[in-house]
C-alpha cells in the first residue's frame, strides 16, 4: 500500500519530470530557430534626402517580406534588416558602416544612396563584407571599389551615353544649359553631357551649380533663362530639391524643353513638381508599368505595406535584397564573401529588375529604360 510520503515523492519525480520535459521540449525549439540573415540598410532617413532614402527602405522591406513568405534563404533563415541613417553625409555614412560591423555584427550591407557617401563608405567596407551600392551614379565608386563592392546602378557615364543618344536623335535641341550639383558627380554630369551633345552639334551655353542644401534656385534659374538656350538639363540629386527646381524653372519663364537628368524620376517628384514635368524625358533601370512577374508581385507588397508609390529608388533597394539572397543561397553562408561575390558574378541572375549580370569591378550590367511623364504619370517611352 502507498503510504502519504510515497505519494508525496511521486507527485514530486512526477513534477520533476514534467518540468525537463517542457525544458527539453523549449531547448528543442530554441536549437531549431534558425538566427536571421542581418542586412544593414544604410540610408539619408534625415536631411535633404531623407524621402528618396526612405522610398529606399520601403523597397527593401517590402522584397525582404516577399523573401521571408517563401521561407527566407538557406533553408529557412529569416531577413532581418537593420537600418541606419546616413544623413546623406558622408561622414555619417562612414560611422554607420563602421557600427554595422563592429558592434551590430551584420553579415551584408546595402548603403551608398549619394555618390559622396558611398565613395567613402567603400574604404570601409574594404575587403572585409559584401556590400552593395543602391543609386550613386560616380564611375569611381566601382572602379576604385573593392572586391566585395558591388553597384546596382548604371554610372553616370553608362547613363550619359544611353540618354545623349536619345537627346541627339529624338528632342533635338539646338542649344543646352545645364543646371547641377556642386560636387564631383555634377561637374562630372556637365563634363559628359558637353562631350556627348557637342558632338551631335548641340551648343552647351553654359551651367549653373547649386550646393546640397540649397532652398531657392532662382538666381541661378535666371541666369540660365539669360543664355536663351531651347532646352535645360536639371540635374537634380533627390526629391525635394528636384521639385522646387522644376517648378521655379518654369516660374522664371523658361517655355522650352527640360531634360530630367538620369534615375531620379518617380510619382512623388511628379506629384510635387505638378505640370512643369509633364512630358518630360528620363532615363532609369525601373518601368513602373513594367509587366515582369517579380516586379509585379514586389509592387503588389509594396502597395499593401506602404503608402508611397514604388519608384526607380524603392526597386534598387529591393533589386540589393533580391540579389543577396541569390548570392547567399548559392554561397551556402552569409558570411562566406568569396563564395558571394562569386555568385554574384557568376551567370545571370533574374530579378525584377530582369537580368542582370555584374562585371570584374562589381558594377551591374542591366537594361536602361526612357521614362516619359504622361498625365501625371511615369511611363515607358518607346523613344
């Protein structure tokens, strides 16, 4: 017979036993969880560029979403993006890298919106993570990159020849003045476009500079109107300045074309800058009417998580995710950068975008589309 302290025991072993089942079962479940696959997403979230670098992030979360719905990568690891804010300032740029690495652990970055900021982030990332490079348009990002260093964006130079060629044989202007940036990538804009248009017998009348965080262009504005020149190149670096150069062009009278410079076009900009970019030109990597099914399926996410309108800048950033998880699942390993940037360089890879091929120096290889406002909307040309 099984006496009170008998019983008390096996309630007690039976208590016991209980509970390293449920540790066991708890430590089980904890041994599967798979850790996540972290990608920094280094972008201006303050200051002049803070829009554009929030379309950027949008777009990356949204295909990071796509990815994880489908299992993730590696059989099962979820994306995790860390972000961080460049301020659209080099510096910043350089120390939010450096956090990254060394005390965020990440094992990817995607930073390098501005021209000016990746050129600097790149010594960083030297060698040492794979990293791509969204927007910025410098030939020296990638041609004095690294051989971790990839670029999703045509350069300023690939850009410039694809769209003189148009300019020269489409809107046939027989006069330019140009307006840009004062840094490296504008004189270098205003050095391409002189060659390319002068030889189609273009006259370059002349160019005028604006600084990074300028608010008013209409000096500058007045002085080009001065030159009569039949078109104008706006070479505008991000969203909100873009706008107020569009609109206070043409409230200084200029009647005439306006060339948009190279990936900056999308519905906020044209939202923003109201009938002065109706049926105006550029060139970018995205068609927003674009019938792929991946680029279909991103913009559906998109819509459902955000309120902005997928732009050129949102699909570089979610083209950087797509990629990476590629690369990742044939490297086998997140942190195995020879295998990556292998496979990055390997065949083709699909993306929404299409097919896109990187060269010996990282620099993606990739279809660039003529975009046309119409009615308020961005389209592709057939010019």
């Amino acid at each position: 017979m099984e006496t009170t302290s008998m019983k008390t025991h096996r309630r007690t072993w039976m208590s016991l036993a209980t509970g390293l089942l449920a540790a066991s079962l708890s430590f089980g479940a904890f041994a599967q969880a798979k850790p996540p696959v972290k990608i920094a997403a280094i972008n201006p979230l303050s200051g002049a560029g803070a829009f554009d670098g929030q379309l950027a992030l949008e777009g990356m979360q949204a295909m990071a979403a796509i990815i994880n719905a489908n299992g993730g990568v590696l059989g099962g690891r979820m994306i995790e993006l860390v972000t961080y804010d460049d301020k659209g300032n080099p510096e910043e740029g350089v120390s939010a890298a450096k956090r990254a690495m060394e005390q965020d652990k990440v094992d990817l970055i995607v930073g390098g919106w501005f021209s000016a900021v990746a050129l600097g982030q790149k010594e960083v990332t030297r060698d040492k993570i794979i990293h791509i490079v969204t927007s910025a348009q410098h030939p020296k990002v990638t041609d004095e990159g690294h051989k971790y260093l990839f670029r999703l964006n045509a350069t300023s130079t690939m850009m410039s020849d694809r769209y003189s060629k148009f300019v020269c044989d489409n809107i046939k202007p027989k006069s330019v003045a140009f307006i840009t940036i004062n840094d490296d990538y504008g004189r270098l804009e205003v050095e391409n476009y002189t060659r390319l248009l002068g030889a189609c017998k273009i006259e370059v009348k002349g160019n005028e500079f604006y600084n990074r965080n300028d608010a008013d262009f209409t000096t500058a504005l007045t002085k080009l109107r001065s030159l009569n020149a039949d078109a104008i190149y706006v070479s505008a670096i991000n969203t909100s300045q873009g706008a107020t150069i569009y609109r206070q062009l043409r409230q200084s009278g200029h009647r005439g074309t306006i060339i948009a410079s190279a990936g900056n076009m999308n519905p906020k900009l044209v939202e923003l800058s109201g009938p002065a970019l109706e049926g105006v030109y550029s060139i970018s990597l995205f068609a927003p009417d674009s019938q792929r099914p991946m680029a279909r399926k991103w913009m559906d996410q998109y819509a459902k998580m955000f309120k902005n309108e997928p732009s050129f800048i949102g699909s570089l950033g979610a083209q950087a995710v797509e990629v990476l998880a590629q690369a990742v699942d044939k490297a086998g390993d997140p942190r195995a950068y020879d295998k990556i940037a292998a496979a990055l360089k390997g065949p083709k890879l699909n993306t929404l975008l299409g097919d896109a091929t990187f060269d010996d120096k990282g620099q993606a290889q990739q279809s660039i589309y003529l975009i046309q406002v119409k009615n308020k909307k961005i389209v592709a040309s057939g010019g």
